[in-house]
C-alpha cells in the first residue's frame, strides 16, 4: 500500500511539474513573440524617412528664426509603447535623445491605451486628440502634473491652431514609463505630450538652454 501510495504522489508531483514547465515555455514563446516583434517595429521606425523632416525643420527654424541648434520631432505614427519623441541636433546632424511619449485618447477612456496603434487626431475643443502641426516650445511654467514643470506650445498650422487654447502644453507624467512598454501601449491623456518624470528632467534641461525650439509632431 505504501509503495502504490508513494506512486501516486510521484506520479501527482511529475504530472505539476510537466505542467509548471509547459506554462514556463508558453509564457517564454510568447515573450520571445513579443521581443521579435517588438525588434521588427524598431526596426521599421529606422526604416521611415525622416530626413525630409529635418531638412525642412532646419528651413522652417532658419526662415522663422527659431532655435537652430535642435529641435522636436513627435511621431505619432509609431506605435505607443515604443520610443517616439526625438531629439535632433542640427550640428550633429542625428538624433541625440529619444523617449516614450502620449497621445490623446479620444473618445476613449483617459489613461488607457485604446489607441496605442492608431492615434486620433484633431485640433477641436473637447477632442481630447493630439494635434499634428508645428509648435514653438514657450515660456516654462508650473504643472500640476509630474515634476510640476511644463512648457507651452504655440501651434503655427492650421491642424493645431488652438492648441492654447486648449491647454495642450508639455508635461511629465508617473503614468508614462521611461522605458519602451511594447506591446503594452502608453497611457493616454486629453492631447497633451506627456512623457516620463525622468524624460522631463532631461527634456528640462534642454530647453532651459535652448529658446525657441521647434516641436513638430507628426503621423507617419
């Protein structure tokens, strides 16, 4: 009776561990699905075209005599929990920072990630869109929000001409991570770029020294 007994309870501790192990490498293959597709997109992101943007950023700053030492390029076509606010120096002529950012949510819920794929777009009142369009980073005021540091944007198109108007300045945010997020999205606010309480210090010090910057966002 032991011995059969002792059985059972091998045979009950073989069959959790196969099962324990079988749960591990499900959970590994769909993490290494995720790395793999998390790489592909990274690796899109290098594919798209930007170098049109920058020459006529430097254009556009030179004509509207704004910084001309860098500028901000948001691309709202990139996936959410991916790194799509760039830095870019004219001198250099590369990307010298990059951080996650968020868009708006829309006819969403605030702070969820409904439209981590397909940013909605709109430059109306109570949208709770992001808008596409050039801005001039302005005076550096105070936020309730992360660091309690913002910055206000002056739109310059059409597309996000209240942008004002509407409040939508740079902010910091807990909710936004430092770190790439993929596939899990960024969450999203009322339109404003929010990024991370870390991201803002840096982005801080950057225009602390430098006036007058360029912030074009865009949907690829």
């Amino acid at each position: 009776m032991k011995k059969i007994i002792y059985l059972l309870i091998s045979i009950f501790i073989l069959s959790c561990n196969m099962k324990e192990s079988k749960e591990k490498n499900a959970v590994k293959t769909e993490t290494s699905k995720e790395i793999i597709a998390g790489e592909e997109l990274r690796s899109e992101i290098k594919d798209i075209d930007y170098a049109t943007y920058y020459q006529e950023a430097k254009q556009y700053c030179k004509k509207e005599n704004l910084n001309q030492d860098q500028f901000i390029l948001i691309d709202l076509g990139v996936h959410s929990g991916l790194k799509r606010f760039f830095v870019y120096d004219f001198n250099k002529k590369e990307v010298s920072k990059s951080y996650m950012v968020s868009n708006g949510c829309g006819d969403n819920n605030w702070s969820g990630t409904s439209t981590k794929e397909n940013a909605p777009l709109s430059n109306e009142f109570d949208s709770h869109c992001s808008s596409t369009g050039k801005y001039v980073v302005l005076d550096r005021g105070f936020s309730q929000w992360g660091i309690k540091v913002n910055y206000i944007l002056q739109g310059k198109d059409k597309t996000n001409s209240n942008a004002r108007k509407r409040a939508i300045v740079l902010h910091s945010w807990e909710a936004i991570s430092t770190n790439e997020v993929y596939p899990k999205g960024t969450p999203e606010g009322w339109g404003c770029p929010a990024v991370s309480n870390e991201s803002m210090k840096e982005i801080d010090e950057i225009l602390k020294k430098n006036k007058k910057v360029l912030m074009w966002i865009i949907k690829s």
